[in-house]
C-alpha cells in the first residue's frame, strides 16, 4: 500500500486528500470486524459473566400460550401448556411469581395438569378442570370450570384473599384455597411445579416471590420456589474441603446473635442442645463451646418436601421453634452463636437429600442452594 | 513506511494512537482487576452463576463441627404413651369418610393424635371430601427414630402420615393421600 507514495514527494494532489480519511475508516472497519465483540465487553463488566438460559431470574415476557412451548422430561406437552395457561393467567392479573409456582403446585396435586371433565362413578363429588372446582361450591358452572382460563383465574382471586400468602408455605397457602382433606398434599409439587415455572419464563422461580417485577433473590428475600439463605454471611469453610475432609456442611461467618432463617418451608424435626466432651461429659449449651467439645451446640433440623433436610448448627440459644412445628420459607429459628464444637460465631449449615440426616444424605449446600436459586455467601 | 509514519502524524494519527493507548490502559486495568477477583454477583444483563467466595478456613482445625452422630435415637416418650403404630392407626381411622359425621365431630376424633399445626390446616375441611372409607391392610412403617412415616392402606389409595415424637407422645405432624 505504501509503494506508489514513496515518489509522491510533496506534491499534494487531490486525489491523495482522500487517503488518511479512507485508511482510518479501512482500520476502524478492521477492528470492528475482528474484536467488535472483544471491544464491547472491554467496557461491559455485565458481559464478563456468562449468562446462560438456565440461571436466569425471569425474563419478564408474558407467556405466548399459542407458541411452541419447551419439552419437558416429566409432563406430556398437554400438561406444559395448561402450565403455560396458569402462569399467563397470573402475568395478566399482575400475580407475583410465588402465586404462578402456588397454583401449578395445586394443579399438579388436584389434575396432574390435566383439564379433567366429570370422571363418573370415580369423580370426586362435582368437581371439575385443572384445579378440580366444584359448581355446587359456587366456583362456577361446569362449562366455566372446564375453561382453564376461567379456572385458573377464580384460582387466583381466592388466593389473592388469602391473607400472608406470599409468606406462607405453599402447602398452606394451597390448602387455605383448596380446603383439601389431606392438607400437606402440595408440598411435594413445589420442585417441579418451580421447574415448568422456570422453563416458561427464564427462571422466575428463582425470582423474588413476592414482587411482580421479575428480579435475582438478595440477602433475606425469598425465591418464588420458596428458598432463601438462612443468612447473609460469607461461607468460611466449605464442604468437605481438603483440610476438613469430614466437614459435612457449611461454616457461614456471621456475627453471634444473627437471626437465622428456615431455608424453605418444612417440619422442625429436631431442636436441641448436643454439647459434650469426648469422655461424654455433658458441656452443655449456656455457655459457648470449644474444639474440644462435641456436637452441634443448639441446632435444628428441618424436614423439606421430597426428602430434603437442613441443619443449623452453634446457635446462641434455644431456638425459636420447637419439634413438630411447621415453619414457613425464611421464618427466624434461632440466633447464631458458637455452642458445641465451635470456635467462634458462626453458623454450621448442612443440606441432605434421601431424608438421611447423617453423612451419608449430605450434599454441598453452596451447589444445592446454588441450584435452588438462593445462593449462600450473597451480600446484602 | 515514511506514508504510514506521516499519516499517523495527522490529526487523524494521533486520534488513533490516543484510541489504542485507552484500549490498552483499559484493557490492563481490566485483567488485573479480574483476576482479583472483584465479580459482582447481581448485574445489569442478570444473575452469574459466579462461585461463591471463600474467605481463608477460619476454622480449619475444627474438623467436623457438624453433629456427633450418632445423635440419641430412642423417642422420649412419656410413661404410658401409645407407641407409633397405634397412634398412626388410630388417627387413620378417625381420618376415613363417614356418613352423617360433621366437620366438628371429625376433627375431636383427630385432634389427640394430630399436631397443633395440622389441626389448623384441617380448620375448613368438609369430612365429606375425605377419599377414603375403609383401611384394607396392614400399616407400613419406616425411618422410625424421633420421626416416622407410616402408610395405611385404605379403598381406593393409601393414607401417607408423618409422625414426630415431642411432648412426650407420637403424633401426627403430616397428612396425604396416595390415590390408587
């Protein structure tokens, strides 16, 4: 390119005017063909983290119910789109998500997602569609009930009078709908109910549950799925690390006298003090512990739908909740402290799968909350 | 090459030259930044999947600080107190549809083996929604600790009860259904 001006000496001819204006526009061609998508995230921090489909938190769209809609591994495209049916009814009445996973749930339970029409002899009463409504309980006429719109948004309105329904377990919430006779039927809709939610929508589920705009969970907010960190600390030592081969859980460093919350809703099966020295000394739990003491300290465990227990370890004091109770999502059930085999505050959180609270059913709580859309160690 | 050198010497040169030195400033300050690891979680296109952070083991010596397992098995039932199969079966019974009963008379007869929480939860039941009027077989128990759950199997399904050990008796903490 640079041969023909070598003999050019000063003689400025018109033609060459052009030259320095045409090479820079060639160059800035160059650079944009070649690092056009290096150069934005040059700038863009949001572009360093790779966002995929699966992580998100709501995409904010309504749900086209007439499109193509995503397969799914556990439900016949039927299912997927009466699912779809509900969520769009509840994006129009301006429901928050929570109310979107509530009411999936309880089609789960009451229809598998099916619009079922009067069964005969194996009918339940006169209940009818996907929420199995009852004409003669004033839900409305049969030809009403069968339209899923119509169903699902009666579904809604009555959720809507529930009063703390956003707060509440689901099955609780469903049940103060439904007035079903085994009450703790829905809980274990709650996971894949989350699941269709967060195909159709971009991960809604893992929105903030009780606000329509669609946002990430922060430290002490619930997801729609209805799991929250228990506290907003750093997690100090991780699972089983190669220092604590046997360190069954998570070490969430926060100051002693944190509250701590349920991770999501449950039973408390457990709520005590384990406190003793290797000879079996009992130590107890009015004072703070030591490495050389054994055990929990005061500490909880919650049974969670399908199988899954959480464990809260070191707390201050008694808990707040006792054996046998029913905890809602986020719900304080005690203050941290460092009891037991401890060193200083801080919280032990453990989650298990399989209903096996021993080492055996446990799994890494910073990878299962991850998933659970409420990820540990978030500052507020 | 004497072009190349004059034309960066043009406004248009030094425009360019300005450009790339921002880029490479730019670009530095980036990749150091980055590898200490100064990622926010939360931005403007949506949620990272970025790994958590880990601050130093504060408490690498502790070893297992979890519980000491394994933890005291044996329910700590109070003198005199039914034992699981009996309160399982007594309340499923209690549970199964008859005629003519009202909605008060159906919670008395679960309310003693019920927790507090599940009797609320029945509050508005119709005892005339229960699916079920007869148990057709013998009760399955399992994970019996402080905790167990029990299956009844009744006409058309079979009745799915959790039940915990606290004031000192077995009760029923968990109701479902299981249809057939």
């Amino acid at each position: 390119m640079s041969e023909p001006e070598d003999n050019d000496g000063l003689d400025e001819g018109g033609a060459r005017r052009i030259r320095p204006t045409l090479l820079i526009a060639l160059a800035t061609v160059l650079i944009l063909v070649c690092c056009g998508g290096g150069a934005v995230s040059f700038f863009m921090d949001a572009a360093n983290n790779t966002v995929t489909y699966d992580s998100g938190c709501g995409n904010g769209q309504m749900v086209d119910v007439a499109a193509k809609l995503p397969n799914h591994r556990e439900l016949s495209p039927e299912q997927v789109r009466n699912a779809a049916i509900i969520v769009r009814v509840g994006q129009d009445m301006k429901v928050p998500p929570r109310g979107w996973v509530i009411a999936i749930a309880t089609a789960l339970q009451e229809s598998s997602l099916h619009n079922l029409p009067n069964l005969g002899k194996r009918n339940d009463h006169d209940s009818l569609g996907l929420f199995q409504q009852r004409p003669s309980t004033g839900w409305g006429t049969p030809a009403q009930i069968m339209d899923p719109q119509y169903a699902s948004r009666k579904f809604y309105e009555k959720l809507l009078t529930v009063n703390g329904w956003e707060t509440m377990s689901l099955t609780r919430a469903a049940q103060r709908v439904q007035r079903s006779a085994y009450p703790n039927a829905y809980a274990k809709h709650e996971e894949l109910a989350s699941t269709v939610v967060n195909s159709l929508t971009g991960g809604a589920a893992r929105a903030v549950g009780n606000q329509v705009q669609q946002q990430c969970v922060s430290a002490n907010q619930i997801t729609a799925s209805g799991w929250t960190a228990p506290v907003n600390g750093k997690v100090g030592s991780g699972f089983r690390t190669a220092s604590r081969p046997t360190h069954q859980g998570v070490d969430l460093m926060v100051p002693k006298g944190t509250v701590i919350h349920a991770a999501a809703a449950g039973q408390v099966i457990q709520a005590r003090c384990q406190a003793h020295l290797a000879n079996g000394t009992e130590w107890g739990c009015w004072r703070d512990g030591s490495p050389s003491v054994l055990g929990c300290g005061w500490y909880v465990d919650i049974r969670h739908a399908n199988g899954i227990v959480t464990r809260y370890c070191h707390m201050v004091k008694q808990p707040s909740v006792v054996i046998g109770q029913s905890v809602a999502p986020g719900q304080e059930i005690g203050f941290s402290g460092s009891t037991g085999h401890s060193s200083g505050p801080h919280v032990h959180f453990e989650t298990h799968i399989n209903n096996d609270g021993s080492k055996n059913g446990a799994v890494d709580p910073v990878q299962f909350m991850q998933r659970m859309g409420a990820p540990l160690g978030v500052e507020p | 090459m004497r072009t190349v050198l004059r034309l960066l010497s043009t406004r248009y040169g030094i425009a360019l030259i300005l450009v790339v030195i921002v880029l490479a400033i730019v670009g530095v300050g980036r990749t150091i930044l980055d590898s200490s690891g100064q990622s926010s979680p939360n931005d403007a296109l949506g949620p990272s999947v970025a790994p958590v952070e880990t601050t130093p083991e504060p408490f690498s010596s502790l070893g297992d600080d979890g519980l000491d397992e394994p933890a005291s098995a044996a329910p700590s039932l109070s003198k005199g107190a039914a034992d699981v199969t009996t309160v399982a079966t007594r309340f499923a019974k209690a549970w199964l549809r008859k005629p003519g009963i009202t909605g008060e008379q159906w919670r008395a007869g679960l309310k003693p083996d019920a927790s507090p929480d599940l009797m609320t939860e029945l509050a508005d039941t119709d005892p005339s929604d229960v699916p079920a009027s007869t148990i057709t077989g013998p009760i399955a128990l399992e994970n019996i600790g402080q905790d167990a759950k029990a299956r009844v199997p009744a006409d058309g399904g079979a009745i799915v009860l959790e039940l915990q050990v606290f004031s000192g008796r077995w009760q029923v903490t968990s109701l479902d259904w299981e249809a057939a």
